[in-house]
C-alpha cells in the first residue's frame, strides 16, 4: 500500500511538469557545464547613477561568523553537513556585502572573498549551484558599484563563475530561480564589457524577456503566490532597474518592443509594488500564504523607499474595502477596524507548485494593527516531518476532511493532486463586503466531498459559513491566533482578548470544540507558542461568528 501510495503521488506531481522541465532535468544532469579560466573581459565604465540597494540586517558578526535564520555559527566549512543546506546556502550569497553597516566591515569582506575564492574549488559544492552562484556574483557586483574594489583575483572568479552559470542555467526548475539566473547574467553582462558579457546580458535579457510576462500576473502577483517571493522579486526587478541605469542600458529595446527596456522594468515594479502593499497587513509586514515569513524578502517599506530612491512614485495610502486580486487569486476585505485576507488561489503554477502549501480558502486577519488569525508560517525547508506540518491544511485556517490534506503536499517542495478553486464570488453590497469559494481538493477522497466557505464582514462582525458537499466521515475547521491574543473559555463561551483590551467572542454553531496548543513561525528558525481553536463539525454545516467591540 505504501509503494502505490508513493506511485501515485509520482506520477500526480509529474504529470503537470512541462516537458521542457524533465529534458532540461536530464540535461542538466549529464552536462558538466562551461569550464572556463580564461582571463575576466575589461570592465565597463560605470556612466550613470548606482543607487544603494535594499541594505538587510548584518549576518557576519565576526570576521568568520555568521548568522542565517537564526542559528549564528563560525565558519567551520563552506560545506558542513551538520548546518541546513538553506543555511550553507546563504553562507555563500555574501548578502552582507551590502547589509546594514556595510562599510564598517569592509575588511572582513575583503577577507571572506578571498577566502571563498581559495576553499571553493570551481565548479563543485553547495557555492557553485546556480542559485547560491546568481545571488552571489549580483551581491559581488552591487558591493563593487557601492565604492568598493574587487581584486583582480575576484574579477577573474566573478567571470568564471558567470561563464558556469551561463551553461547551467535552471530551465527544469524555472520560477524565481530563472529570474535570479537571468539577473546574475544581466548584472556580469554590464560589470564587464565586450563581446562574451554582451552574449551574457544579451541571455538575461532574453530569458526575461521569455518569463516576466508569465511570471508576473495582470494584477501584479508574481505566479508562485508567496507574498515572500513576491517581495525577492520585486527587489530582483528594482536592482535591474538600478543597474540599467548605472551602465546606460535604457536605450536597449524592451521585450515588448518599446525603446527602452528600463521603462519596461519599471512598469512590472509599480504593478508588484501595488500587489504587496495589498498583501500586507496593517502592520506592513506581509502575510504568511504558501511558503512565507518575514526577513527572507527586504520588508514592504525598505522596497518601498528603494523603489523611490530610483524615482518611482510613493504609493497611494487610501485603501479600498474590496480588492480583488483576481489574476492571483486573493481578496482583501477591509474597514476601520478590521484588515481580512482570503486565499483563493491556486496552489502555485501547475508545473511549479514547490512553495505551496494545503492552504486553499484560508484567510488571516488583523483588528487595528494587531495579528488577530494567523497561518503558521514557515520556520525550515527540507524533507522533514515538521516541514510536512507546516505546508499541511492543518496549520491553516481552513477546513480539514477527514484528516487529509487539501492538496497533496509531500517531501518538502512536491505537490500531487492539489486543490482548485472552481467558484468564486466577490461581492461588496452596501456594508457588507462577501467572498464566497469552493474548492475540490478532496473529490479525490471516497465520499468525493467539495468544501464550501463564505466570508461576510459586516459592521462590528465576521461570519464564516462552511458547508461539505457530499460523504465524509468527520471534519474540523482550525483557527489559529497570533502569540500576542489571549483565548480563554468561560461557561461554554469563548473569548479572544487583544493585547489593547479588545475583546472578541466566538461562536461556533457546533458545540465539538477544543482550544489547543500551537506554534507559529515568523522566520525561519523561529517557533512561538500560540493557541489553535479547533471546531469539529456537527453535520455538513459549520457556522463561526467572530464579534469584536468597535
């Protein structure tokens, strides 16, 4: 049973891969790559303005000493088994070359350079894998425009690294690891100049060219829906914009066949900007749908000022009480009060769902600029069992059948059958504000059940109705609230109590209900306690209001 369990789960998550991804899989398997010493081209004299990019908290706090997600550790190895292989990946981004306080640890980066020059033999070990090798010749690069030297000996790695990553270009994996190729291969195209970095830029370009109009929506979502990778795009797309000007690429055409591919940029940069800022709570800090947490991406606000230190336009600050971001598939609600984000995407693009998690129609939601219901976050990647709790329907907001998961998540980054939104009603009539889905994430189950939730937020209100469509056994619906709310039950009546005295009552129309211990993960390597109501259905129906003093 097992063996045809996993048969099925393989031949489910295949079945959607292109089949550009699995010739490009093989491929990539059996090329050795471009092996190239030859001497670094001259560089290109800088003619235009470097702004100074997003600057991210310091991760070097010694001159060997480093802290990911984190886990702070000496350096004992560019390799080390015992540390994550998401933690040995940053570890070769050198994103502190430009972090907070940059200049005052010149000399350790000079250091940490030549040091990873000398213990990285080419073209093996985590470093030279083509996303760690993108992010790290883009932040060797930024680290040269901001008034810093890169020794002859750097230039020269910098260029036979770039000629590696040119042949080993991610097509079977595609999705942000394509764009980050594609930037590395922009950034070395204009550091450098002549005819083998006109080839390099001339192949970011195209493969932009190829992927920004999939990858960035009408709405301005980017395609994986994780309002995280969401934001390390649109910093990708800010820093393009940054180093087209620096070199006077403006005057290259666009993709779309304009005079300048620096408008081009800039017009995906102010539709992301608008996404993200809808995809924030009132907090500014974004919300935690598929894999997302906070201090992976730069925060909303930083890009927002990077944004208009390169003379983008502040954005509006009056919000709408309905958005809908079709395309991508979120709502959000919203009044004086209350700030309600609902999902009803898809899981991800079908041929690349690796950051989903089994979250369809959950929602989260803020009073004034407190977290009041929260998803669980992302704390770890790998093939663990907590890595499966995580992306599991459980850690979410959303309705659980039978005790599966709406989406087949599994091993880490694989989804098989997973849930499709196939009704979806946005309505916004007098002062209530409605969303109405279904998704068919558990036909695949005997009873073939469909789940059905309606969100209506009215005055001083929020009523969730969920309904099931066909057999099932038993199912619960998970509420999980932010560390900062206090959940208590008192003669049978349950009350949130907000950190300013707010009080919210809860009422569920089942009397099957338990207020459980849970977790919630802000950033990777971080879990804090919080509290989970968990609500078995009594019936196909389940009604849950939440009433908040105003």
């Amino acid at each position: 049973m097992k063996a045809l369990t996993l048969a099925s789960r393989y031949l489910h998550t295949v079945r959607h891969l292109r089949f550009g991804q699995i010739f490009h899989r093989i491929r990539f398997r059996l090329s050795t790559g471009r092996r190239d010493f030859s001497p670094a081209p001259a560089l290109r004299s800088v003619t235009g303005p470097w702004v100074y990019p997003v600057e991210r908290p310091p991760s070097m706090k010694g001159p060997m000493r480093f802290r990911f997600l984190n886990e702070e550790q000496p350096l004992a190895g560019w390799d080390d088994s015992e540390r994550p292989k998401l933690w040995r990946y940053n570890l070769h981004y050198f994103d502190d070359l430009c972090a907070e306080g940059a200049e005052t640890r010149r000399s350790w980066h000079q250091e940490i350079i030549m040091r990873w020059i000398a213990d990285n033999p080419a073209f093996s070990g985590s470093g030279w894998e083509p996303y760690p090798c993108s992010l790290r010749i883009v932040n060797w690069i930024k680290y040269a425009l901001s008034g810093n030297t890169l020794t002859k000996a750097a230039q020269h790695s910098l260029a036979v690294q770039t000629r590696w990553l040119a042949s080993r270009i991610e097509w079977h994996i595609l999705g942000n690891h394509l764009l980050a190729n594609a930037k590395a291969l922009i950034f070395a195209g204009s550091y450098f100049s002549g005819p083998e970095s006109d080839c390099w830029r001339a192949l970011g370009l195209s493969i932009l060219a190829r992927e920004l109009p999939e990858q960035i929506l009408k709405d301005g979502g980017h395609f994986e829906r994780s309002p995280m990778y969401h934001a390390l795009v649109l910093e990708d797309v800010l820093d393009l914009i940054n180093v087209t000007r620096a070199y006077d690429l403006d005057r290259l055409p666009s993709s779309s066949g304009g005079s300048r591919i620096g408008a081009e940029f800039e017009g995906y940069a102010t539709r992301m900007r608008l996404w993200l800022a809808q995809m924030c709570h009132p907090d500014g800090e974004i919300a935690f749908f598929n894999d997302a947490s906070f201090r992976i991406g730069a925060r909303p606000s930083q890009l927002d000022d990077y944004a208009q230190r390169l003379g983008q336009s502040p954005l509006e600050t009056q919000r709408d009480a309905l958005v809908d971001l079709s395309e991508s598939g979120y709502i959000r609600l919203a009044d004086e009060t209350v700030t309600l984000l609902v999902d009803a995407a898809p899981v991800g693009p079908d041929y690349l769902p690796a950051h989903g998690h089994a979250d369809t129609l959950s929602f989260e939601m803020s009073i004034g600029a407190q977290r009041f219901v929260v998803n669980g976050g992302t704390s770890l990647y790998g093939n663990s069992h907590e890595r499966q709790r995580q992306r599991g329907t459980a850690a979410h907001n959303t309705v659980e059948i039978d005790g599966m998961d709406s989406s087949e998540v599994w091993h880490g980054f694989r989804v098989a059958r997973r849930a499709r939104v196939i009704e979806r009603i946005v309505e916004h009539a007098g002062t209530a504000l409605t969303v109405r889905a279904v998704h068919d994430g558990y036909l695949r189950l005997p009873g073939k059940p469909l789940h059905r939730r309606c969100w209506t937020l009215e005055g001083a209100s929020l009523l969730i109705d969920d309904s099931i469509v066909g057999d099932f056994n038993f199912a619960v619906a998970y509420f999980h609230f932010h560390p900062n709310v206090v959940i208590r039950v008192d003669s049978g009546k349950i009350e949130a109590l907000m950190p300013d005295g707010t009080e919210v009552a809860i009422s569920p129309s089942s009397r099957f209900i338990a207020i459980e211990d849970g977790t919630w993960h802000p950033e990777f390597g971080v879990s804090v306690d919080n509290k989970r109501l968990v609500i078995r259905f009594d019936g196909t129906n389940l009604r849950t209001r939440m009433t908040w003093m105003q």
